[in-house]
C-alpha cells in the first residue's frame, strides 16, 4: 500500500517542480510569442474628451502604433520651395516644413495626432480609427491659446483625418486636440493634447529693378515685384532722405499695393535718396533697395500758350538750345457782343475752328542764375488752317472762302524773370504770327502784321497746377491797327488742356475756347 502512495506522489510532484523550474527560468522570445498568442486580449476601453478610461467591453480593441518623444507620431518633413536667393536667384533655398510639436502628457495617444508646420500654417493629422465606430458622426478639432479656453475650430464636423489651421500669428504656441464624436454630439474618443507653433518667417525679397526719374514738380518711383516668400506680399514703404547714410523718412503711412510712387513732396531741386523695402502679410519688412538719387524739377515756365518764355527746356535756367512743337485749337466763341452795326445778334456758341501747328527753336543765353533776368533768341514757324464759319450775319463784310491756309512765321526776342513761384516775361516778335488773331472772330476782318508784343505772367493755384496768363497785342508794318485786336490766352495746367482766352477789338468782345498741347522735342529734361 505505501509503495502505490508514493508512486502516486512522485507522478504529482516532479512535474510540478519540472514546470516550476521552467517558470523560474528567463523566458524566451519565442516563449513569450507563443505564450503571447495563447493568452486572451481584453477589449480595449473608451478614453472620453479629457484622456480618461472608461470601462472595456464597449468599444473593439483599436492597435496603438509606436509613438515618439511622449507618444505623439513625428511627420516626415515635407519641403517647399523659397525664391529668397542672394543674388535674385530661385533655386537653391528650400523652407522645411516641419513637425513642430511638443506632447502635452506621457501617456499614448490613441487617434495618434500630428501636427506639421509651416510659415503660413499648421496642418492636423490623424489616424482615422474611429469611422468604424457605431454612431460615428465626424471630428471636432479644439485650440487652445495661452492657456486660455479652447476654442473649436470647425463649426460642423469633419469627415476626413485632417485640418488647415490659418488663424495663426508668429510667435505664438497653440494647444490641439481633436475629438470624435457621434450624431448627439457625444464624445466617442479624443486625442492627447499636442503644443505647435509656425516656423520662423523669411523677410521678403529686395524690390526688383527699383529705379528714380526726375520729373517736373516730382520724383517717380518705379520698381517690380517681389516673388512670394514665406508670406504673401501686402504692399511696399518708401523712404526719402537727404543722404546716402541717413535712414531718413517714411513716405508711405501704409504699405502701397502698386509697385510705383510719386513724391511731389520736396522741394524743388533739392536731390534726395530713394529706397523701397517690402512687407507682407504677416507685416514682416524685408531688406530695403539700394538709394538712388532724384530731384524734382522747378515746374515748367514754358506754359501751353502761344509765346515762348527765355528758359530752356523745362523751365530749367541754364543756357542752350530748345526746341519744341505746339499744337492749338479754337473751337469758337463761348459767348461775347459786338456792335450792333455789324449784328444786332449776342455771340453764343459761335463755332471758328482755327487750326495751328507751329515749330518753335530757341537758344538762351542769359539765365537768372548769372543775370538779373533770363533772355533768348529764337524763331516760330506756323501752319495755320482756317476752316470755320464764314458769313457775317448783318455785318459789312464777309470772308469770302470756307478754308483759307497759310504759313505763318516770325523772329522774336523774350526776357523772363521769376520771383518765387510766381514769372513774368515778355518779348517783342517780328514776323506773321499776329495774322492768326484777326480769324479768331468773325467779325473781324483779316489784316497783315509784321509786329506783334506780347506779355504774360504765371503761377502755381496748387501744387502740380499752375496758370499761365499771356496778352498778344499784333500791330502792322507801321505799328499801327485799324481793328485793335488784343487776345488775353488763359491756361491752366493740367486740366484737360482745354483753355479759355478772351479777345477784344474795337467793335466787340468774346470769350473763346481752346485746346493747345505743347511738346518739348529737346531737351526733354
């Protein structure tokens, strides 16, 4: 009997010693895979908006892939091209985008939430592990801002694994989690919290071709633009200085959008430095432009009248050679009387259609800067085309032809002075020009002149617009007029250069209008 009881024992005991003594050994890989796939998995629990378990058995086990730095997956680094190359260059620079996140806990993060970003903006991803789920309805994405109240970023929710964040300013990290939720709003899973900001900005580019011209009464600027940096381009500042080291000041209160600028701020013949530099959108100012020089130009005395003043060019005062080309067009009488022998009849709309074409050379040889006074010789030849309305209702005579054309010429001498923005000249010609005169009215018959005085005045009404008054008195041979015409020309520059002028005669008035354009042929500057 006691021999079967120890029989008995021996079966029951070494095993069990042989198995404890396995157990008691260091397992193996392969032991720990097969004991792995012999053991039973529990189902994987619920983790609500804050990353708290809930109880398993209610959702299917989701496999949790490996996480990096704290649990949160790192996105490959993307590439995106940049034109900020030394030299104006496209090729070379790249700007990365990058992850640029920071976990906000230890524990794994269940939806495996990424954050990639850029200069302009931040990019969410994530695993798209709960599609699958009963009652799914879509994600929900929260930023949070200085440890403030997070904030949802989408007002319906998203069906796909990812969103663009652009509600993003430099320099400033944002707090993300995303949520899945399903049709009654309730909160299936969320992810772990992760912190992100946008990569540092590169300035925009130098302006392209930036260039200074100096014009009459101001300074153009003109210049190309930029090609797309970090940020889009929101507009350009200009700086004006008095020197090549001086920073001096801004021109533009605000970026302008257009890539050219006039200054007809400073004074006249004072040479300034221009730089432009560009901002963008997120209002980071690039390098500024090279200075370049530029000077406005005193504003120009020529005027758009018939007689020339003794300043070169334009306006400038300086000895030399001008010439020019002027085109004039009298439409008529506005309104004016005349006496009631010739037509009991008031002047109103009286069309004339004077025509002029003339070619003006002159050559200065006393300017203010070394006389008292500017003075020039010069010479005008005209075109004169006559084709208006010919027959003088009651009057004692008629013009007898519906055109008449003819040449006109003349020599002549002028002086000029200015005093501050305000000139005068005057001058004596010899030659046919007066002849025009007598067909600005129909009342008044054609007479030969050989001499002809004139005399004007002109000065600025606003900066960039002056007005020129000029009175033309034309006397025959003998210095003498049977009709007495005297014409006053009116211009003001820069509007429409429609003119008025007024004429007197021995018999009447009128108010006439005019279009003239004068157009220096050299120099131009």
């Amino acid at each position: 009997m006691v021999k079967y009881v120890g029989l008995a024992l021996a079966v029951i005991f070494i095993p069990a010693l042989v198995v404890s003594s396995v157990a008691a050994k260091k397992a193996t890989p392969l032991e720990k895979a097969l004991r792995a796939l012999c053991e039973k998995k529990e189902p994987a629990g619920r983790v609500d908006a804050n990353g708290n378990t809930e109880a398993a058995g209610a959702i299917a086990s989701q496999p949790v892939l490996p996480a990096s730095g704290g649990g949160n997956t790192i996105a490959a680094t993307a590439k995106k091209k940049n034109p900020l190359v030394s030299g104006g260059g496209e090729k070379g620079n790249t700007l990365a985008a990058q992850t640029n996140i920071h976990p906000a806990g230890g524990q794994p993060d269940p939806m495996r939430l990424t954050a990639v970003a850029t200069a302009e903006e931040i990019k969410l991803s994530w695993s798209n592990t709960a599609t699958a789920w009963s009652g799914f309805a879509g994600y929900l994405v929260f930023k949070t801002e200085h440890g403030g109240k997070a904030d949802r970023l989408n007002t319906f929710p998203l069906a796909g694994n990812s969103y663009r964040d652009l509600t993003v300013t430099p320099h400033v990290q944002y707090t993300y989690r995303v949520s899945a939720i399903d049709a009654k709003g309730a909160t299936l899973i969320s992810s772990r919290s992760i912190i992100c900001g946008l990569l540092p900005s590169l300035p925009p580019m130098v302006p392209r071709d930036f260039e200074v011209i100096s014009e009459e009464e101001r300074v153009s600027l003109k210049w190309k633009k930029n090609t797309r940096t970090s940020h889009d381009i929101a507009g350009y500042l200009v700086y004006r200085s008095v020197s090549r080291e001086d920073p001096g000041e801004c021109l533009t209160n605000t970026p302008v959008a257009m890539t050219l600028y006039n200054d007809d701020g400073g004074e006249y013949g004072q040479e300034y430095f221009y730089c432009v530099t560009a901002v963008d959108a997120w209002g980071l100012t690039g390098e500024a432009s090279a200075p370049l020089a530029g000077r406005a130009n005193d504003r120009s005395r020529d005027g758009l009248i018939w007689m020339s003043t003794a300043y070169r060019g334009m306006g400038r005062k300086e000895r030399g050679l001008t010439g020019s080309l002027q085109f004039c067009y009298y439409i008529g009488t506005l309104y004016g009387t005349q006496d009631p022998s010739l037509s009991p009849l008031a002047l109103f709309l009286d069309p004339i259609s004077l025509w002029l074409l003339s070619m003006d050379a002159k050559y200065t040889l006393l300017t203010e800067q070394q006389a008292p006074l500017s003075l020039a010789v010069g010479g005008k030849g005209a075109i004169q085309l006559f084709a208006g309305q010919q027959d003088a209702s009651g009057g004692s005579f008629t013009f007898s032809e519906k055109s008449n054309m003819d040449y006109l010429w003349g020599a002549y001498l002028s002086l000029s002075r200015s005093f501050g923005d305000w000139g005068v000249h005057g001058g004596y010609l010899y030659g046919t020009m007066g002849d025009a005169v007598y067909y600005l009215s129909k009342y008044l018959e054609p007479e030969k002149t050989r001499n002809l005085f004139f005399v004007g005045v002109d000065f600025p009404i606003v900066r960039r617009m002056n007005v020129a008054l000029e009175i033309i008195y034309p006397l025959n041979a003998e210095l003498e007029s049977r009709q007495q015409p005297l014409l006053l020309n009116l211009h003001v520059d820069r509007f429409f250069n429609f003119d008025m002028s007024f004429m007197h005669w021995k018999q009447g008035w009128a108010v006439l209008g005019y279009f003239n354009v004068r157009i220096t042929v050299f120099p131009g500057k």
